[in-house]
C-alpha cells in the first residue's frame, strides 16, 4: 500500500512541474504539406479503367466459385450425415 501512495504522490509532484500554457505547446505548430500530383493522360486514365473492370470481372468470378463450392460442401455434408 506504501508503493502506491508513493507513486500517486511522485505523479502530482510530475504534474505540478509542467510548464505547457497552450494547444500549440503540446501538439506543435501546424506544417503545411504541398502534395504533388501527376497528370493523367486520356490514354493513362483508359488503361487504369480497363485494368479495373478486370480485376473487378475476377473478383466476380471468385466469388461465385467460393458460393458454388460452398452450396456443394454442404450439401455433401448433408448426405453423409443423413443416413
């Protein structure tokens, strides 16, 4: 019990020793940051989209093979169990 009345002590002695008057003392001043953004072209923009729609046509695809291997477990499942 001595430990922690010690330690609660030594931390109010911490607290009374800060000298921080403000938001900016704390969290710093603010930084601007420019970011840097490349141009696109037409032609980039059009690569970009078609590599999108297929990625996005596989993803399609990989879902339909997880629910149809899904549906077939279970239903294996369900005739082994059955009898």
């Amino acid at each position: 019990m001595m430990h922690a009345i010690k330690s609660m002590k030594l931390n109010r002695s911490m607290l009374k020793k800060r000298k921080l008057k403000s938001k900016d003392d704390v969290y710093g001043t603010k930084n601007v940051t420019e970011l840097y953004f490349k141009k696109s072209t037409q032609r980039d923009i059009a690569r970009i989209r078609k590599k999108m729609f297929i990625q996005k046509e596989k993803e399609k695809r990989h879902m339909i093979y997880a629910v149809i291997a899904t549906i077939i477990f279970f239903f294996i499942l369900y005739l082994l169990l059955i009898p």
